[in-house]
C-alpha cells in the first residue's frame, strides 16, 4: 500500500509510456479518480504510448477525457520538466511504465520526454510514482486489445531494474494500478471499473 500525499491533490502530471500490459485498468482509474476529484491532470505521451493508445483504441478518448494533453516531440518538448521540478503539480504518475522506460531511468539516460521528466522532477521536491509492468518473476496474464488474454514470461533483468528503480531518490513503486487511489486517500471502488471502457470498445466495434 501507497501512503496518501496527506493534502488535497489539485493538480498531477501523468506520463504513458508504450505498454498495453494494465493501460486498460491505469486509464479506467484515472477517469474514475477525475470524475470523484476534479483533480486537473495534465498528460503526456513517450511516442511509444501514443502507438498503444491508438493500439488500444483509447487515441480520441483521451483526449476527450483529458484536454491537457501532450505528445512527445523530443526529451525538453515540450517543456515539462520545469512546472514539475518547481512543484506546480501535486506528483508525477508514470504508468504503465515499459521495462524498456525503467531500464533508461535507472541507468540515468533522459532521451525522452518521459524519462527526462523523471530525471528533473527526482531533482526536486516533487514526488514521482511509476508503475512498471515487470516486477514480479514468472509469469503475467495480460490481454490484446481484441480482449484476448495471454501469458508473458518476465526476464529476470527487467524485474531487477524494478527492483533497483525502488531504491532510487524520491520515487515510489506502485504495484498495482489500485496503488494509485491510495495516493488520493480514496476508497478503491467495489467493481470493475475497467468495465465501463471495454463496454465502450465492443460498442464501437459493433457498429
């Protein structure tokens, strides 16, 4: 369990980097804490993350669901790093967050807009939650956008670079997307939320 901010939180930043393992269930919460909260989020998208979501068929309705919207065009653009390291949002959320991100970030390499964002925001007061998909040794089920479930198998690496990520200054590791209501001090919601999103993809795609 995450330990709550202990003050209302206003205003976050949320970063999406290119994993389709837990967007459904990252972006079903964040909806569902924006609509108890009004908390305003401003989000921002590794290249990568913009494939998925449009993978995911989710690419319009984010941007519906959150206006403050921002694509990466390059590691300082645009520019981010600065209202973060300043504290003029309450944390820093990057979730879900490729092996491939954690990796960069614990080896000190800022290339992209979201890896630089944590980099700059760690030099600050800000505090930055990340939720990587490789934490756990064995295997994870997972599902394609189609709904389809399947396995993957975590290499070893990449559950260690988690591990170390865990130990770095002024990061939290999230293991579960329903880490991030505790966040807020909010009470995790009884049903599948997530449901509501893929009710809307089946709709869409019967029509």
């Amino acid at each position: 369990m995450v330990e709550p901010l202990g003050k209302k939180v206003k205003r976050i930043a949320w970063g999406i980097t290119g994993s389709g393992d837990q967007m459904i269930e990252t972006y079903s919460i964040l909806v569902d804490i924006k609509d108890r909260t009004g908390v305003e989020t401003m989000v921002f998208l590794s290249k990568e993350g913009e494939t998925v979501m449009k993978w995911y068929h989710l690419w319009d309705k984010i941007q519906k669901d959150f206006p403050n919207f921002k694509v990466d065009a390059g590691p300082n653009s645009p520019f981010i790093a600065g209202p973060l390291q300043m504290g003029y949002y309450d944390f820093l959320l990057i979730a879900p967050a490729t092996a491939n991100t954690v990796a960069k970030i614990v080896y000190g390499i800022a290339d992209t807009l979201v890896t630089n964002a944590v980099s700059q925001t760690a030099k600050g007061k800000t505090p930055i939650f990340i939720l990587p998909v490789d934490q756990k040794r064995g295997t994870v089920k997972t599902a394609a956008p189609s709904g389809k479930a399947f396995e993957l198998s975590m290499r070893e690496v990449d559950v260690t670079n988690s591990e170390k990520l865990a130990q770095m200054e002024n990061i939290s590791v999230l293991a579960s997307p329903y880490d991030i209501y505790d966040i807020f001090g909010l009470e995790k919601p009884s049903e599948d939320i997530t449901i509501k999103v893929k009710e809307r993809k089946k709709s869409k795609t019967r029509k």
